[in-house]
C-alpha cells in the first residue's frame, strides 16, 4: 500500500481565468495543507489538440505557472512540474498501450464529445485517442490515491482503476509470492496472523468488504514491516498478486459557479472572461458592460435577477446583505444596472489583488519560476523513475 497521494495537471493553452481559480485552483490551495501534491503543466496533452500549432505552449506553461503561484499554490507545500520533462510518463503510456483494449479509449464519453465540439480540427490522430491511456499514466506514475475532477471527468477515473486492475492482473506475479507473503504475516505476531487470515477467508469467501478494510487498517498500523512486505500482505488479501500500480479515487469537487461576463460558460475563446492577473480598469470596463436582465430597458424598469448573468456573480461575490439589497433593488428598480455592478467589481478586485501581488516577484524575476519547476521536475522524476523499476521488471524488462 502506498502512501496518499493527489495529481492533477491542467494544459497549457492561453492565460487562466476566475473561472479556473474558482473550479479549481482554490481546490488544490486547499489540497495541499492536507495531502502530499503533485500538480504538473500538461504540455503533451495540450499538443492532442494544438499539434499543428505549438508556438501557443511555451509561453502559456510559464505563464500559467505564475498563474497558480499567483492563487496561492505553494511550491514548499505542493510539487510543480512540467509533464515533458519526466519522459517516465511516456515510457508509462507506451508499456499501458500494449495491453490496453482499443474498445476502452474508444467508449470514453469525452472523445466523441470533443471531436463534435472540436470540428474545426482534425483529431482523427492516435495521439487524440490515445489521451485518457496518458492522462492514466500521469496519475498511476506516482501511484496517486486521489485525483480531483468535476463529475465529467469520473468515467477518466474508472478508466484508470481498469487499467491498474489489469496490469496488476497480468503482470503482478511476483516469483514465489504465496510463499513470501506466508512468510510476511509470521512478522504480524501470532495473535494478529491469524486475525490477518481469518479477514482475508472472510473477504475471499464471503466477499465481505468490512473484512477487507479491517486487515487493512491492521496492515496499515503494523510497524514492524518493509515496504514491499506491507504491498505483498495487501496484493495476497485480494488474491494471489502484487500491486504495482494503485487504483486512484476520484476527489469530487464543486464545479465553478462562476459563469462568463455573458452567462455562458467562462472561456477565453468566448471572449467572456476575466483574467486572473487583469488590471483594474480591464476589469471594472468589462463588468460594467456586462448583459443584464434584458426586460431592464430604462432604469425605472423592474428587473429579475434570476435572469441577469450580474446575480452569478453575486452569488459567488456578495455577503447575504448585499444580496439582499441587489435583489430587492433590482425588483423594485430601486437602484440601476451600474449600481448593482459596483460591489462585484469592488470584491472580484480585492479577490485579485493578493494574486497580483504574490505573481509579481516571479515577473520581476522569471529564474525563480524557473527554480521552482527544475526542483519540482526532479523530484516528481524521483516517484516515476521508482514506479517504472517496478513496472519493468514486471513486465520482464528489468534485465
């Protein structure tokens, strides 16, 4: 059993916005005071989709890293990393690709999803086919135990649990593992061996989950055994195999109820955005422009804010008292469009100011971004390059 562990990664394509902080970003700032996190620029990814026109990657990797620096993201709490510099991924992908079934990347709701989304493009490539097996292999590289997504990404999720059942299938017979992992529960004591095999006949027989969970929770607390002692004693309670790659849970978080300036979902290729690191007078224009409820034609004109894209920002933005004053305001046409836009502009301001502050350092001084990601790059190459000795030698190309 391997410790806890968060990935999660985010591609490179254009300048992050409130809406990434809000889905997002927020999330993993709160992550990374609780769990061990590992968060990685997913340039390869970003090349699914941009293969033809890659000079947008560069500049929006360092970019978005001074983005999630800016957000609170803590290069002494979290690792940063860029996907391309731990070729461990790819080794990862290539080795999965060769007993993965075609039928599983083909059946992801996602890929048809895009390609229908996405049909200005030509993503009849394997590289696009290909992306969940990569995406699989970024988490099961650091034997993630838990990856954060929205409720769309979960069918990702189980894809990576089948594709670590499998390979523990296939290639987690370990020479003379039965007899090593007998020898392993001796090391229990006499009292919590046999406990140990009465949970595990309880959940081989009886398929009895709290059976399961109990010896693990035992595994868990004994002190007096090695790593790859611990991993055997786990593999035989299933069953007769070694776990080589960990099946990750998803960690569900709330989707962003940000919307865009124009109620739509926010998208810098929608042009309703703002920025993460926009200036003030960008910001203020932009929302002072914002669509309203469109019955609001004169400012003596009950409005419904339940049909004005400024409420979802209220509902993000505002304290109950402003809400409260907005809606009864906005009812009775008792204060204007202009007025009812000032607090959220006032409170998306002072969301950003922190942000624009903490990102200034890395601008004034692009070496530190630099160092932030070298140290992150080489420690997350440290977790893969441990992963892929055991899968190798797995899969007997560890001569």
């Amino acid at each position: 059993m391997y410790p806890d562990r968060v990935v999660s990664g985010m591609r490179p394509t254009g300048a992050l916005h409130l809406g990434h902080y809000h889905g997002a970003l927020k999330n993993w700032v709160r992550l990374q005071s609780e769990l061990p996190c590992l968060f990685f620029v997913a340039d390869w990814h970003a090349l699914t989709t941009h293969y033809d026109d890659p000079s947008v990657i560069e500049h929006s990797t360092w970019e978005m890293v001074i983005d999630w620096l800016a957000a609170g993201v803590d290069p002494s709490q979290s690792t940063l990393f860029i996907q391309s510099r731990v070729p461990e991924h790819a080794e990862l992908h290539l080795l999965l690709s060769m007993a993965t079934p075609l039928g599983w990347l083909e059946r992801v709701p996602t890929y048809k999803d895009q390609q229908e989304k996405l049909n200005d493009r030509d993503l009849a490539t394997y590289g696009f086919l290909g992306y969940p097996l990569l995406q699989a292999a970024d988490v099961l590289i650091y034997r993630a135990s838990q990856v954060p997504v929205g409720e769309d990404q979960i069918p990702h999720i189980e894809m990576m649990r089948e594709i670590s059942r499998r390979f523990n299938h296939l290639y987690g017979k370990e020479k003379g593992f039965e007899e090593k992992a007998r020898e392993a529960v001796k090391k229990l004591g006499s009292k919590r061996s046999k406990l140990y095999f009465e949970l595990r006949t309880e959940f081989q027989e009886q398929g009895n989950e709290e059976a399961l969970e109990q010896a693990k929770a035992m595994l868990d607390d004994a002190q007096n055994l090695s790593m790859i002692d611990r991993e055997r004693l786990f593999g035989y309670l299933e069953g007769s195999r070694k776990l080589i790659l960990t099946e990750p849970q998803a960690l569900l978080t709330d989707a962003s109820r940000l919307p865009g300036l124009d109620g739509a979902k926010m998208s810098k290729s929608y042009g309703n955005a703002i920025a993460l690191r926009e200036d003030k007078d960008s910001v203020t224009k932009k929302v002072r422009t914002m669509p309203t409820d469109p019955q609001r034609v004169r400012r003596t004109d009950a409005g419904d804010p339940g049909k004005c894209p400024v409420w979802q920002f209220h509902l993000v933005y505002s304290d109950d008292a402003t809400r409260q004053w907005a809606d009864k305001g906005c009812r009775s046409a008792g204060i204007g469009c202009i007025e009812c836009k000032q607090p959220v502009i006032d409170a998306i301001l002072k969301e950003q100011q922190p942000m624009l502050e903490r990102a200034q350092q890395y601008l004034d001084d692009p070496s530190l971004v630099r160092a932030i990601i070298a140290d992150g790059c080489d420690h997350a190459r440290k977790l893969a390059q441990d992963t892929m000795r055991d899968v190798r030698e797995a899969m007997g190309l560890g001569y």
